[in-house]
C-alpha cells in the first residue's frame, strides 16, 4: 500500500511537470514530443520521473524510459496514466533500510 501511494506521487508530480512544460512549448508555438527520464532510487532516497521536450539535452543524472515520445495529441487528462505505464518497471524506491 505504501509504495502504491509512493509510485502514484512520484508519477503525479511527473505528470504535472509535463503538463506544465508542454502548455509553455504549446504557447510558444513549438509542437514537440516529450520524453520521459528517470533518476534511479538511491539507497537513501526515492527516484524521480522527468519529462524533457525533444530538442533538450538529457537531464543530468536522469536516464531515457522509452524512446517514444508523448505526443502533443495526448490529452493532459492522460499524462498519468501514459507515465505510469511506462514508468513502472524503474527503480523508483529507496532501497536502503
């Protein structure tokens, strides 16, 4: 139960970080697919999802899930549960005691 409550965290702030950056690209014109990172768990520290825009160079420390891309056509309502199908064999949880 716990971790289901982590793993949907995790994959909600993903989520609202995408939407947000995809409604600034929209603004500006730019049709651009966004990709999704992660940064591995650390033994002290949960990990984290990332979407960046195509052109964007590669998050630091953060690295690919898949290389297909979120499509602009994908309607904000769906930006979970399109991370979350992708996210979900990462190691997303501390793994430390």
């Amino acid at each position: 139960m716990e971790y289901e409550k982590t793993y949907s965290a995790i994959v909600a702030d993903c989520s609202e970080q995408g939407k947000s950056l995809s409604r600034k690209i929209c603004n500006d014109g730019i049709s651009e697919a966004l990709y999704l990172y992660v940064k591995p768990a650390t033994e002290t520290e949960n990990g984290r999802l990332f979407l960046a825009r195509d052109s964007a160079p590669n998050p630091y420390g953060y690295k690919l899930v898949t290389g297909e891309g979120l499509r602009a056509n994908v309607p904000y309502e769906q930006y979970y549960s399109w991370i979350a199908d992708r996210a979900k064999r990462e190691p997303l949880f501390a793994y430390g005691e």
